[in-house]
C-alpha cells in the first residue's frame, strides 16, 4: 500500500541489462530478455494501480553504436515483444505509443510498430510510451523543424511559439509531463530521455540492476516520490 498521491505519469531508464548478465555469465542478450520479463510485471503493476502513462526507453538513437551482434539481439528482441505480448497488452487495454524514428527502423520492427499502434490506439487503460530510436533532442529539433515549417506555411506566428505549442509538437503532446523518472543501476543521467517532459520530474535512483526490479522495487520507487515536496519552482505555503 503506498501512501499519497501517485505519478501520472512515470518514465523508466531501464538500466543494467548488461551487468546483469555479466554478473550471472550469461550473454548480454539474455540480460535483455531477463530485462524484458522485469518489464512485464511493471507494465503489469502500472495498469494495477491505475497510473496513467508509463514511458520506457528501449533503443536509443545511441544504441546503434553497440556492437553489431548486440543491436541485432536487442532488434529480434523488440520485433519478438511486439509479436507474442500484443495479444496481452491489448486485452489489458493498454493503448501503445511508440516515440521515437520508426521509419528509420528495419522493415519488420517498423511494420510491427505501426501494427501495434494501430491496434491498440483506441484502448482506455495505460498509456504505454515505448521509446525506440529515440533521442530527446531529435525530439526538440523535429519540434522546431515542424513549427518553422508551419511558420512558412502561414499557419501560426513566430511570435505564437510559446512553450506550449513546442510541447504540443512532442510524441508525447496529449500526456502530463513527467512526474517520476526512475533510472535502475545506480546510474544518474538522463541520457537524452524525455529532455523537455522531465523538466519538474522528480527522480530516483533505485541501485538495482533493471533484470532485479520488482514490483517491491517499484513501490519504493512510488513511495519515494509521494514523499517528496513538489514546488515546481514556487514556494509552498
Ligand atoms: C540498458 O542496459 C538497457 C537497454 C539499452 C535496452 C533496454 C531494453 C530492454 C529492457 C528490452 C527491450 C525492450 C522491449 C520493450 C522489448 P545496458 O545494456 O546499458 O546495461 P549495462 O549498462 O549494465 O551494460
């Protein structure tokens, strides 16, 4: 039972995949596929307690930089999620986003995107952002690029660019702003993850590597973020 109001919306940095599987001497691709089990049940636990969106990162537009063997596992990985657990999260009336470049993707892993999308789009449950050749400042850059062009075009002012209008030219453009990052293994950065939601997100540093992060993990995680005094820059009263 966790205490307090929770985050609508939390975004995960699912961090130690790797080390994981180097602690167990396994592969590095299997400490993803354990990475993807410990996804299951989070997804399954955010549904549960009625959070409104949860945002993973999944492939950055750097992790085309790992060695080819390791892009190639985690790219049969995605395409094998998208294929067997949609029957799952669409009976779970999980409604799936995915951020990111898909048209950069392969053939198969794009098309299984866009399948996804299509076919949950209209579900009510979880918002489940899933960030896959995403970078959060080629995010900002499209959202420039798309109000120059509609500048051009006549459509709006430069004047009217406000920081609404570049927020409502973001993957996420109908959510809540991030309210708790989570980023496993220790590790504190944000590497390039929801740049401009995360701006008053509190965050959390669970030590656990992201294969251990269970649902006790997460409530901790939840109810270090119920603790915190949120101001938003002002001063509470
Ligand atoms: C970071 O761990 C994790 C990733 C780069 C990929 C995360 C992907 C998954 C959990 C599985 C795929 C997701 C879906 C939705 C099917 P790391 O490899 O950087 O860990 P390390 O820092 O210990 O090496």
């Amino acid at each position: 039972m966790i205490e307090g109001t929770l985050p609508r919306h939390v975004a995960i940095i699912m961090d130690g995949n790797g080390r994981w599987a180097k602690k167990h001497t396994l592969q590095v691709a299997l400490g993803h596929r354990k990475g993807v089990e410990a996804l299951r049940a989070i997804i399954r636990e955010s549904s549960d307690l009625k959070i409104e969106a949860l945002s993973i990162y999944a492939f950055s537009t750097e992790n085309w930089n790992r060695e080819k063997q390791e892009v190639e596992a985690l790219m049969a990985l995605l395409l094998e999620y998208f294929t067997s657990e949609i029957d799952e999260l669409d009976q779970e009336n999980v409604c799936i986003r995915i951020l990111g470049d898909k048209d950069g993707l392969p053939p198969p892993q794009r098309e299984a995107l866009y399948k996804a999308e299509e076919r949950t789009g209209k579900n009510t449950g979880l918002k489940l952002n899933i960030a896959i050749n995403y970078g959060g400042r080629a995010e900002l850059a499209r959202a420039a690029r798309e109000l120059a062009q509609m500048a051009l075009r006549g459509e709006i002012s430069p004047d009217e660019i406000d920081e609404k209008k570049m927020a409502q030219m973001l993957y996420t453009h109908d959510l809540p702003d991030v309210d708790l990052l989570i980023r496993t293994s220790g590790e504190m950065r944000l590497s390039n993850f929801l740049l401009y939601q995360c701006a008053y997100a509190e965050f959390v540093f669970p030590t656990v590597l992201w294969p251990d992060f269970d649902i006790n993990a997460y409530h901790a995680a939840l109810s270090a973020f119920t603790s915190r005094d949120r101001r938003f820059g002002g001063r509470n009263k």
